[in-house]
C-alpha cells in the first residue's frame, strides 16, 4: 500500500534492527519521516522500541504509530504512555492506515514550521534587542498619565538615570526644563498623531540642562485606544552650542569695524561685512558675485596682486598694504591679512580677507614725513 503511494519504506524484522536502521540513517543527517511500529516484535516490544525513541526524539519529530491486533483500552492507553502518536489495530483497511500516516505527517510538518518560526522570531527578539540594548539614541514609552513605562539602557548615558530609576517617573515634572513644552508636544500628538523634530530642554539627574529632539508618536492598545506616547530623542546640546557659536561669530563678524569679505577660491566675492559696504560704498547685492579686482586702484603693478595670489594659492597668509578705489572712484589704504580657509583633506576651499582702512594713518605718516623733510632743510 505504502509502496504504491509513492513512500519509501524500510522494513526490518525486531525492534533491535528498528533502532540501528534509525541510528544509521541519522549518522547520514536524515531521519525517517515516520515509524510504523508492531507492538508484537521478537527481542524487544514495540512498547520498548517506543520508549528508546522517545528518550531521544520528540513526538512531533519523529511520530510513531503503534500497530497491533490487541485492542483493548489499556493496551491503548500502554501505547500512547510509550509515547506513540497514533495507535492502529488489526485488521486495518488500506484508506484508514494511508489516512493515519497522512496525518501524522501534515502534524510533523507543521510542527516544523512551528518550530522554524519560532526559531525565526527567537533570532528577531534577539536582533531587536540587541538594537534596543545599543541604541545611542533614547527610546521611551509613557503612559497617559504621563509616567515612563520603557525606556532604552541609552537612557542613563543621556540622562543620567537608570532604567529601574526611570520607570513610574512623571516626564514633565522631571525631565522638562520648561513643563509647559511638553503640554505643547502632546497637543500637537493630538491634532496629527506624530510629531517629528520636536525641540525641548531637559534635565540631567545632576540637573545640568541638555538640549533634545525627539520624534514621536501616540501608540495604541488590543482595543485601538489610546494606551500613551512613544518616541525616540537625541541629545543636539552639542549641535545647539556649535550654532549658538555660529550666529555669535556671525554677530561679531557683522557689527566688525574691519572689512571682512570672503571668496571662494576662484576670487568670486560670496559674503562681504557691513563695514565692507560702508567702507566701499558698494552694497551686498552689487558686489557679492564679483572679484576684489573691482576695488583695483591702479597703483600697483600687476606682479603685486601675483605675488599676492601665489601665496595665498600655496595656502600660506598673505599681509600687505593695499591702495584700493571706492565706488565713488575715491582712492583708500587698507592694511589686509588673506588666509585659505582648507576642509578637513587640506584643501583650500575659500579665502578670507581681513582689511582695516588706514587712510587717515598713511595721511598723517605722510604729513609727518613731509614736515620732517621741511625742517631738515631750513
């Protein structure tokens, strides 16, 4: 019948030979799919059989079905304690048995894919974990009130509390430097479900202020509603302090009373000080795009301006005195100071000049050179 139905089968005499078959399949890598087993068998009962196997193989592994003429209650019930998944008595028909092993196998098969499956979510728990454990950014979970119910180990490198202390502890009034923000944050997680690049001060544990965008979300219970907010923060404090350093330099370079103007390294003009239009009387929208040569006096000579651009192109600081003309063709002193401005290759990127008017000065060296001359020669 098995034959027929496209099994392979292996039929030995005793359970002796069961048990050696099964052992040296298994030294191939292979098991049987299946075990029809005779209670009745000489040397050793199919009961017995049963027993071995199971002490090494699991039922949903390798199922065994117990066939015998004895059909009495107890003599079930001494099959299935053996640990037989199935039991078969004699005489069976050719459709029940074929029926039997089908079952047996669509169990074993589905037991696989359990198992697979679970192994398949094991090796996703352990991933997310592990993502969870080594996160540098912080993820957090509260509940309605308010009060963290998870929070990442990240946590207590940011914030300076761990884990245990974290959890029951009330967001607003521990951790915001400004509660009222945080009435903001969940006003805005009511009108749009998430929000994204939210900005807030928060506390330390010793209370030192740290600067955080989180992005988040409200989160759902079985039942679709409402259960609190989870997102994930990071600390900006040094992203903060670095633009805070930007604008004040940008403050400083503004209100300079020295000209400031910085090309990029084909001399084309992109930023220029308010002291440059003052002093220029060229504004910021006609010079930006235009080279330094439009302030040319003529009173150099042209080896001048390339001794200047050689060494500035060789990455070292120019300082000079430059004789340059105004937009209303007046003519002016300037003591410059050109560096490269290099990228973190070495590359030079940009130029920057630092120019102070010395007009008046130069006007009064040469007043006083003139008047040193004329008392020379009286």
């Amino acid at each position: 019948h098995l034959s027929l139905q496209d099994y392979q089968v292996t039929q030995v005499s005793n359970g002796f030979d069961a048990l050696l078959a099964i052992e040296q399949l298994e030294e191939r890598g292979e098991l049987f799919d299946l075990i029809l087993l005779d209670v009745m068998m000489p040397r050793m009962s199919g009961y017995e059989v049963c027993e071995k196997l199971r002490k090494k193989y699991p039922a949903d592994k390798l199922p065994v079905v117990m066939l015998t003429a004895k059909n009495r209650a107890e003599d079930l019930a001494a099959g299935l304690k053996s640990g037989a998944n199935d039991y078969l008595t004699k005489p069976f028909n050719k459709t029940e048995l074929l029926a039997r092993i089908k079952n047996q196998k669509e169990l074993k098969d589905l037991a696989k894919k359990r198992l697979e499956s679970q192994k398949a979510l094991s090796v996703s728990e352990k991933q997310y974990r592990d993502l969870f454990n080594n996160l540098v950014d912080v993820f957090y979970r509260t509940d309605l009130d308010g009060r963290l119910i998870l929070v990442s180990p990240s946590f207590e490198k940011v914030l300076g509390y761990t884990v245990d202390e974290a959890i029951g502890m009330k967001v607003a009034q521990t951790l915001y430097v400004n509660p009222e923000l945080r009435e903001v944050l969940l006003d805005k997680l009511k009108e749009n479900g998430m929000v994204k690049g939210f900005e807030a001060q928060l506390k330390r544990k010793d209370g030192t202020p740290i600067w955080a965008v989180t992005s988040s979300r409200i989160y759902y219970n079985e039942q679709n509603d409402p259960a609190g907010v989870e997102g994930i923060f990071r600390d900006i404090t040094r992203q903060k302090q670095a633009e805070q350093m930007r604008d004040l330099l940008a403050t400083v370079i503004d209100q300079a009373a020295e000209f400031i103007v910085v090309t990029d390294t084909d001399g084309h003009i992109l930023y220029v000080n308010p002291a440059f239009e003052k002093g220029t009387g060229y504004k910021k929208e006609e010079i930006l795009g235009q080279n330094p040569r439009i302030l040319k006096s003529g009173k150099h000579e042209a080896a001048y301006y390339k001794d200047l651009w050689e060494t500035i192109s060789m990455g070292h600081t120019w300082k000079g005195r430059i004789t340059n003309k105004r937009k209303d063709n007046s003519f002016f002193e300037e003591e410059a100071t050109i560096t490269p401005v290099k990228d973190f290759k070495g590359h030079i990127i940009n130029y920057v000049g630092v120019k102070r008017d010395v007009t008046k000065e130069v006007r009064l060296e040469s007043q006083l050179l003139q008047s040193q001359k004329t008392e020379s020669i009286g």
